[in-house]
C-alpha cells in the first residue's frame, strides 16, 4: 500500500524504518544524474520536505527510464527504506521499481526550479500549488480549520449552516453579489425566486436565530463581498467563522475571540513546525517569535473614543485625518496594533453610526457594545458585538437606518419572543491565514482568489 512522505520524513521513530520496504507516490522536484546512479527529490505535498529516492543504473530499463526523469513528472516508487548519509534527512529510499505516470516537458514545464514571484504564480493557480511556499500555505490553512472545529466543538458550540443565498444584506454595505437567471433582470418578479436575492456577506442574522435556540453556535462557509478594493487585505469571495453565543454579554465575546485566536496559533505552532520554520526563514523573520508572543501575553484594550485621541498625538503623519465619528482606516489600526500597543489589541465602544444597525447600543446614546481585534501586520482580522435585544431600541434602530420594517419582521420577533442578551463575531479566515504565515498578500493564501476582474480556474 502506498504511504505518504510524511509518514516517513516524520515518523516518530525513524531508525525503526530502516530496511522496511515502503511504496511511495508525487511529482519530481529533481533529478541529479551521477551516472551510476540517479537521484530525485520528490514530493507529494503531505510534508514541505521532499523524499530522496535513489535509483541504480542496475535497475532494469534505468537507460529508457532516464530521459523521462524531469522536474514534474508523476510517478510511484517501491523500494527499501535505508539510512541517509546526508545530513537533511534520516531515511532514503532505493528504489526497486519505479514507474513513470505521467511525463512532464522540461522545457514548456512553467513550474521551473527557481524563484518565481507571488504575482507570475497566481497566474499559474493551478500548478503553484505544488511550490513550497503554497504547499506549506495550504497545510497550515488546513490545519487552522481543524483548529476552529477543535476548539468550538470542546466548548460545546455546534457547527451550523446558515444560507449563502439571502434577501438580506446583514452589514448594511450594500456589497453584494446580485443572483439572477434572467438575462434582462427588469421584472423581478419573473426571476428564479420571485425577489431579489444575493451571495450572502454574512451569515450572523441566521446565525442568531440558531442560537436562540441552541444556545452557542459557529458557521464556517464562504462569504461575498462585491467591494471594489485592491488592497492586500481583501477578497471578493472569503472563508469567515462566525460564532455566536446565547446569554452572552460583549465581555464574554472577547474573551472567547481571544481565546480562540490563541488557541489557533498555538494549534499551528505544534502541529505545523516545519512550514512556520520554512516562512521564519523566507517569509517573515521573526515569525515564530511573533507568534509565541501572541499566546503567552493578553491583547491590549483601548475604548474607540481613547483611540481617537492616540491618533491624534501620534507622531506621525496619516494619510486620512481621523475625528470621533470617523471610521478607522487600515493605517490607524495598523499603527494602534504596530506601533503603539505592539501587540493584538481590541478596541471597543465604536460611535453606533459607523457600525452596523443590529449592535447594542450603550447607555452613552452614542457609542455600541462593538468591539474589532485588530493585530499587527493585518489590522482588523475580527469584527464583533453584543447583539441589541431590546425589541424597542431595535425598532427604533431599524427606522434610523431607513432599512425596511418588514424585511426584518423575523429578526424583531426574536425580541419578541424569549429574547436574551447575546453576542457574536467574525474571524475572516484568510486573515488568520496571513497572521499565521507572515505572508503579504491575501490573494496567496486561498487556491484560487477571486478579487476585481479575476475570477480564473
Ligand atoms: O467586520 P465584518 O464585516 O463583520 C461581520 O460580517 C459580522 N456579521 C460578524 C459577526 O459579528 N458575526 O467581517 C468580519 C471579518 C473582518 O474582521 C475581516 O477579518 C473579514 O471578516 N473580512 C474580509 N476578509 C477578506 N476579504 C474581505 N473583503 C473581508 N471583509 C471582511
Ligand atoms: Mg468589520
């Protein structure tokens, strides 16, 4: 039976492999001919580390065998387990037999062996998986996952799914993605579902009415916003996990943000050493010191109302001014997390206009029970809140942000029947990929990134 390179790379106890036969599958990384004998490195993405694999010219047909022995070709290998003399790695393989699957041109391959950059790469999305860098994003982005179902699952939060196609636009931006099958969308009451419907941006408003019920949910699932940014920091289509907790004030929904994200870094600094090692190393120097900082200190907190004030006597120039009232732009959050606090921090008590309709509003008047973790590199990676459920401040918000009374007649009744305080966020998962990684673009740490005009394989 074929068994991965892992299992051999990272056996527990790899002297005991020695001399066991052992059949092994991937694409070549490279091939040293030293006449008398062969060697290839291959890889088959369960580890960064690539599989040394001797071949003997005695092997029978190694002369036709020779010329198809190229940088990506396919093929399984059986052979012994032997000590490696060199110094990389503690096993080798001497092949037995080998059998090529699948051929690969040297010379058309775009995949040669040498630096390529992030941007020549995405276009190239669908071999850049088998790169280093993207195979080491892709495990540590698998291994974040897993992370999100441990740790809600241990805390009793049951795994739910709310819609990806909805009526309503739950963050009031206005971003999303109409869903059509007419060809001339005039008459909607022709289209599919006799309304208009959209991609969702958020699955938190059904997220509550699950929670109402089952007291501490989570979602996982894919997200779209139709926003026109460049930035390195945004997706049009993305992963968010989206918890929400029943009986549950803003204090509680901090702490669980917290803990959560810990429990993620530390959950990829046990179980994903050798690719934190490859991107301290070419990525982002200092990154698992970074990253232990993040488990063993507690984020900063500063009220919004205080961080307006840091800005302002921050000894540095800004590009957009900042005055209570006025939303954070992603250099007031870098500076707070970067530079002042040097650490995650999260800020609290956001001016209600600049948040969305549905947060809990403060006995101030002005200011909600919002709260945003902001972390050095990224800025925003959360954005959360106490849920308002007072039926007559809600109406009365819902008015105010001239949204339509019976669009959320189902949200109302919830405050109308058993309401309970409750709270909940969003981790947009790529973000936690990039915290994790120390890599710079998002567009490099989902397979296939969908951002203004591209939306390819
Ligand atoms: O702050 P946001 O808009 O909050 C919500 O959607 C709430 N309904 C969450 C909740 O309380 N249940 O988005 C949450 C997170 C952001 O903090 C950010 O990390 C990520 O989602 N995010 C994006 N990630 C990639 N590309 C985009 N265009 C993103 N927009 C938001
Ligand atoms: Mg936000």
């Amino acid at each position: 039976m074929r068994i991965k390179i892992k299992e051999i790379l990272h056996a527990k106890d790899p002297s005991s492999l020695i001399g066991k036969d052992a059949h092994v599958a991937g694409w070549i990384r490279t091939v040293r001919d030293q006449k008398s004998f062969a060697f290839i490195e291959l890889n088959d993405g369960s580890t960064l580390a690539n599989l040394q694999v001797i071949v003997d010219a005695s092997l029978p047909s190694y002369a036709s065998l020779l010329p198809e022995l190229s940088t990506g070709a396919s093929l399984t290998v059986s052979g012994t387990l032997v000590e490696s003399p060199g110094k990389n790695q503690a096993l080798e393989l001497k092949a037995a037999s080998l059998r090529i699957l699948g051929s690969c041109d040297p010379v058309r391959y775009p995949l040669q062996k040498k630096r390529h950059s992030f941007e020549f790469l995405r276009t190239i999305a669908h071999l850049r998986p088998r790169t280093n860098t993207q195979g080491a994003v892709l495990r540590v982005r698998n291994a974040l996952a897993f992370a999100t179902h441990l740790f809600f699952q241990s805390k009793s939060f049951l795994y739910v799914q709310t819609p990806i196609i909805t009526g309503s636009d739950c963050e009031g931006g206005g971003e999303m993605f109409r869903i059509t099958t007419l060809d001339d969308s005039k008459d909607l009451s022709k289209d599919f579902f006799g309304k208009p419907t959209y991609l969702t941006v958020s699955g938190q408003l059904e997220g509550e009415i699950l929670a109402s019920a089952l007291s501490d949910i989570y979602t996982f699932g894919p997200t779209f916003r139709a926003e026109n940014s460049h930035t390195s920091r945004h997706l049009a289509e993305f992963w968010m996990i989206e918890p929400e907790m029943s009986f549950a004030d803003l204090k509680a929904d901090m702490e669980c943000a917290e803990n959560y994200l810990k429990f993620c870094v530390r959950h990829v600094l046990e179980q994903c050493r050798e690719d934190l090692e490859f991107f301290d190393q070419f990525i982002e120097k200092g990154l698992i010191q970074r990253l232990q900082n993040v488990v063993s200190a507690p984020f900063a907190h500063i009220p919004y109302t205080q961080a307006i004030d840091i800005l302002k006597k921050a000894p540095k120039q800004f590009e957009f001014p900042v005055d209570w009232g006025t939303d954070l732009q992603s250099e007031h959050e870098r500076f707070l997390a970067e530079e002042y606090c040097k650490k995650p921090v999260i800020l609290t008590d956001y001016p209600a206009a600049i948040k969305s309709f549905y947060m809990r509003e403060n006995t101030d008047g002005k200011t909600v029970a919002a709260m945003d973790i902001l972390v050095p590199k990224i800025g925003e990676i959360i954005g959360g809140s106490q849920r308002e459920e007072r039926l007559d401040v809600l109406e009365k918000k819902i008015i105010d942000f001239k949204l339509k009374r019976e669009d959320y007649w189902w949200y109302l009744e919830l405050r109308e029947y058993g309401s309970v305080p409750h709270a909940g966020f969003g981790l947009g998962f790529e973000r936690l990929v990039l915290f994790a990684t120390g890599m710079e673009n998002i567009r490099d740490v989902i397979p296939f990134p969908r951002f203004p005009g591209h939306a390819a394989f």
